[in-house]
C-alpha cells in the first residue's frame, strides 16, 4: 500500500526536472558513463566542424582527397621501383583518361573534337616515346593529331546544319591543344622513365610535385593574404606559393643528395623549377575551366575532381625534369 508520504514524493519527482541528473550525481558509475558519452559527442562535433571548416576552406573532400593521392602514389611508386614498364601501363591509361576529361570538357563549351581517336592518338604517343625514342613520340604525335583532324572533317558529311568555317577553325584549334598539351607533354614523362636511372628521376620529381602542392595548400591556409592571380585562381597565394617553392627545393635537395647522386646545389634548381613547372600548371589548367566555366574536369576522383585536376602541376613537370636529366648529365658521369 502506497503511504502518502510516498505519493507525495513521487509527484515532487515528477514535477522536478533535476531530479534524474540528482540520480545519475548519486550513482557514481552511471555518471562516470554518462560523462565519458557526453565527451566523446562533443569530440565528434568538434571533430565534424574543424572538418568542415577545412572543407570549405580548401574547396573538396578533404579526406577523400588524402585517400585517393595515397592510392596513387602507391600505385605509381610500386610500378616505378618494380619494374618501370608497369609505370608506362598505367601513364598510358592516365594521359588516356586525361584527354578524354579535357575533350569532354571542351565539347560542352562547344568544342566538337572527337574523343575515341584522341585518346587513341595517347595510347600511341606515351608508349613510341617510352620504346622507340623522340623522334617516333614526335611522329605518332603529328600523324596521330593529322588522323583525328580528318575524323572531325569527316564529322561533318553526317551534321545538320553543316559547321562553318569559324566552327571548323576552333575545333581544329581545341584537338591540336588537347594532343599538345596533354598527349605531348605527358609522354616526357616515359621518355625520362625510359633513360638509364630516369625511374629514379621520375620518384624524385613526383615528390616534388606534391611537396609543392602540399607546401603551397599549408602555407596558403594559414598564411595566405596577397592573391597571386585572382582573376584566374581566387584560391592561390603568395604565401602559399613561397611555402610550396621552400618546402619543393628542401625535398628537391635532400633528393639529389640521396636518391641522385647529385651535389645539393643542383637541388635548389631542380626545386624551383619544378616549383614555377607545377604552379604554371595548376595555373594553366585554372585558366582552362575558367574559360569552360567549370568547376572541375569530371568528377571521377571524390576530392579531386577528375585526373586532370590531379596531374594538372605533373604533367609540364615532367617534361622540365627530362630537360634536367640531360643538363645534369655531366653531373652524373
């Protein structure tokens, strides 16, 4: 039977809101418990917001993006140490890819080159210059860049209305770029893996790419005030520019010391060039989507965009580096 002091104290309970944190303050372990739950939620917001933060500060996916640059750079530095001819697969497939994005791109803008051949004219250009030298890289190129002009022209026997002669022109002028700077300057990158020791020289300027990068986003995010070319790419700096050429000529140094068999005074060169190769780069393909009015290549790498947007500051370096293996050949011997 329930007395009515009890009744009373029930209804008190009932009315008071405090009482069940009175109960968790008087068991010590459930509050222990509750505290450590309390703790960790506040971690994990934390956690969301900085990571947010960093999201919007830096315009993608953060996390996705360290994931997929890691996947790659095993990737690429697994072909490079096994067995070099690896390496040329998988440059094939991301030159391959990186046409195909830019060539979409383009297309969208009006553009009109055909994609199937000029990704075809890639597979040819990276491998001829990888096993056959520059002289067959320039021929596969220019006969490559010749058939996929034909192809647009015989595009024409089947459109309605028929293109005009501007159309022509700037459809002419959008596959010799595409083939110029993506197929072309990316096979520098096989003919410098296929010279004696170019896998070596290959690692080392990769590295220095993503020291650049990674140099430039740290010092740009934390000290980035000047704008270095607001009207092409709001985002980057001086500051982050500084940071990323220091951070390339320390790596760049410590390369050629270890890795090279160079003197270290060859390292600061080698570290800015390939600083000023890879900002020109990223700058270059800015410019690009900036006159496409997009945001990205594609969207195939989460946090990057597509493969251009990845390779945009390797793709000039790499050709930059097989110009430095041949000034440091004296060097080397």
């Amino acid at each position: 039977m329930v007395t009515e002091d009890a009744r009373d104290n029930r209804e008190r309970d009932a009315d008071d809101i405090d009482a069940p944190l009175r109960g968790v303050a008087g068991n010590p372990q459930l509050s222990g418990h509750r505290s450590l739950e309390e703790e960790a939620a506040r971690i994990s917001k934390r956690v969301r917001e900085i990571n947010e933060q960093v999201n919007k500060r830096s315009g993608r996916n953060l996390a996705s993006a360290i994931a997929i640059a890691i996947v790659l750079v095993i990737a690429v530095f697994s072909s490079l140490l096994i067995d070099k001819r690896w390496f040329i697969i998988l440059g094939v497939a991301m030159v391959g890819v990186v046409v195909l994005e830019l060539s979409t791109a383009m297309r969208t803008a009006g553009h009109r080159i055909p994609r199937i051949p000029s990704m075809l004219v890639a597979f040819a250009v990276v491998p001829a210059a990888f096993y056959l030298g520059m002289a067959w890289q320039w021929a596969a190129l220019i006969v490559g860049t010749t058939a996929v002009l034909l192809c647009r022209l015989l595009q024409t026997l089947w459109e309605r209305p028929r293109p005009n002669a501007r159309q022509l022109g700037n459809d002419a002028t959008s596959i010799i770029f595409v083939q110029l700077y993506a197929t072309f300057i990316g096979s520098f990158s096989a003919l410098l893996v296929a010279q004696p020791g170019g896998e070596y020289w290959t690692l080392a300027f990769i590295i220095i790419v993503v020291c650049v990068d990674t140099g430039a986003y740290a010092s740009g995010l934390k000290f980035g005030k000047h704008k270095l070319a607001p009207k092409i790419s709001p985002g980057k700096t001086w500051e982050g520019t500084i940071g990323g050429t220091l951070l390339a000529t320390i790596a760049a140094i410590l390369l050629c010391v270890f890795l090279l068999e160079l003197p270290w005074w060859f390292g600061l060169i080698m570290g800015v060039a390939i600083a000023v190769t890879a900002t020109c780069g990223d700058l270059t393909e800015s410019m690009v989507k900036r006159s496409l009015g997009i945001k990205d290549m594609s969207n195939w790498l989460p946090g990057h965009g597509g493969f251009f947007d990845r390779l945009d500051s390797m793709l000039p370096s790499g050709a930059m580096a097989f110009a430095l293996y041949f000034w440091a050949a004296p060097l080397i011997s």
